[in-house]
C-alpha cells in the first residue's frame, strides 16, 4: 500500500453537510492532522439514488480530495459507505474508512438484550449493510430496521427540533417500541444532529450508537498502526471545506452544528471534479507549475490550483 507523508491531511467526504459529525469527533481525536472536507451538497441526498449513481459520486469525491495529497479518505456517509466502500477500496490505493463497521462494532459492545435497530437512509436501510456485519460479528443479535428519508432534509435546511420534526420521528421511530430494542444505531451521519429529538421519542433507556465517534476511533487506529499519524503539535491544523452548492447555508449550518467559525467554504464547480482535471491536480506540484507551500512556508495540499474560475467562496 502506498503512503503519504504523515504531514498531509485527512480527506472526509459526505453527501452534505451531515459529515462534520465524523468531522468534528476526527479532529478530537486527532487534533494534529490537517482536514480537507468534501460536502457533495449539489447532490444530496444519497439515500434516494441508485447504486451506480452513488459509487459515480463517491468516485469523483475521492479523485477530488486526492488533489490534495490526502493520505487517508474517510467515507463520512452511510449511504456510501454500504453502496461503493468496496469499489473504491479496490480503486484507490490509500487507506480508506468507512462508517458501517464500526457503528456495528459499538452496537454489539453497549446492546445488553441483543436486539438493535436501524435507522438510515433508504439506500443504506436497503443494503442491509448494517444487518450484514451485525450478523456477521454476532449471528444471534436481532436486527430491526426503518429508513427514515426525511431526516436528511430536516437536517439539510436546519429543522433540528420543533413540532414537525417531533411528529416525523414519532412515525418513524414508534415501531421500535414493540421490538423492544435497547439499541439503536443511527445509521447516517447526519442523524446525530437530530439525536435529542431522536432519544425523546425511543425513550432513555436506548443507548443511541453515533458511528461518527467510532468512525474516528478506527481512523486514529489505522493512522497509528499505519505509522501515518501526524505527531507534531500544532495549534492551528488546516482544516479545509468544500461543498459543490450553497456554500453559504453550509457554513452557517456548519457553524451552528461545530460551535466554531468556518473562515471560508468553497464551491467547487461540477466539471472541476471531472477526472481530466483529477488527474492533472494530481500531478506533483512542480509538473503543475506551482508550489507545494504557500507564501507562509505551510503545506498548501494545492490551494494554488483552487483559484480561479472553479472556485467561489462563502465568507464570515
């Protein structure tokens, strides 16, 4: 397996802004480590396409954070990671994580009944990809289900609370109650931002598995046992945010949800994801005619080629 220096950055994509709940818990575990983010906010969501649409997407996402230099990919969607891990682990040849094994993992070690639920998209949810491993890792747990597709939206448009999406997660999440689970896995990353509004309607006695936390964890493990871990201190990290739409609603969302500013988010335009430009970002800086650092002596993982026409930003 190829490896990238230790210096450069984690590359997170997700359909939106959902993401930054893998986002955020990375960057506490791993608080050295440079970060570019990739919200693929002009097609959400992912939870309502097909396969083949989702692993296209998830391919251009990849190809995109490899401009940078990115050493490790983590596929921050449920959707994604349960439809096209598997092609874009034999694709690419860096480390990439996604986010269905480990929320598994976490259900079995917290479920004390064997009885877990499932909620997520209606890709993921039809993918049984959850059950899959569940079953594969314990084949006595007992695995019930729901997709629940307008929590993607709500999330999307900031409804975190209120009547409506109280109603909603009733509707949803009701059934569970007869299945006595005492488990449940909140199986698409945007989800943990609904999670006060989710444990009210199953009850406190449900421990509600976050995968972006144990996601994080089997990043921080893989960077070590990979000798890629960036161990120098540094109190201000690159962290780096794209999105292919509304970067100014994914800002202000974003800040709302990381509790911190967001300087910049930078739109990327469709045909600069195309794979002639990959391949040319792709190149070593000096084949590009650019420099690898910018005016401060910092790694710069490529912003030089960013500028320009493919690019707008949305700004504090």
């Amino acid at each position: 397996m190829k490896k990238n220096g230790t210096s450069q950055p984690i590359g997170i994509f997700d359909s939106g802004i959902g993401g930054l709940t893998v986002f955020k818990e990375i960057h506490k575990e791993v608080p050295n480590e440079g970060i570019v983010y990739f919200g693929d906010t002009a097609h959400v969501p992912y939870g309502t396409k097909s396969k083949e649409t989702i692993t296209k997407f998830s391919v251009d996402n990849v190809l995109f954070l490899q401009s940078f230099g990115v050493k490790m990919v983590v596929v921050a969607c449920n959707t994604a990671s349960s439809l096209s891990l598997e092609t874009l682990q034999r694709k690419f040849s860096i480390p990439i994580v996604g986010v269905i094994e480990p929320g598994a993992r976490a259900a079995l070690a917290r479920t004390k009944n064997g009885r877990i639920g499932v909620i997520g998209t209606k890709s993921t949810i039809g993918s049984n990809a959850y059950e899959t491993w569940l079953k594969k890792l314990d084949p006595s747990a007992k695995v019930y289900s729901n997709a629940c597709p307008l929590f993607v939206p709500f999330v999307e448009e900031g409804w975190l609370d209120g009547d409506i999406v109280s109603k909603v997660a009733h509707t949803y999440l009701d059934a569970f109650k007869s299945f006595k689970i005492d488990t449940l896995i909140l199986g698409c990353t945007h989800y943990p931002l609904l999670s006060s509004v989710i444990q009210k309607t199953v009850g406190p006695k449900v421990r509600l598995v976050n995968s972006a936390e144990e996601t994080a964890k089997e990043a921080k493990r893989l960077l070590a046992k990979l000798k890629l871990g960036h161990t120098v201190r540094s109190k201000s990290p690159d962290l780096r945010f794209y999105v292919s739409d509304e970067p100014e609603q994914f800002r202000v969302l974003g800040e709302r949800f990381l509790g911190r500013t967001i300087a910049s988010v930078a739109k990327v335009a469709e045909h600069y994801r195309q794979p002639a430009f990959d391949r040319r970002l792709s190149a070593p800086a000096k084949e590009r005619g650019g420099s690898a650092s910018g005016g401060n002596g910092r790694t710069s993982y490529g912003a030089q080629v960013l500028e320009g026409p493919f690019i707008s930003k949305a700004k504090a």
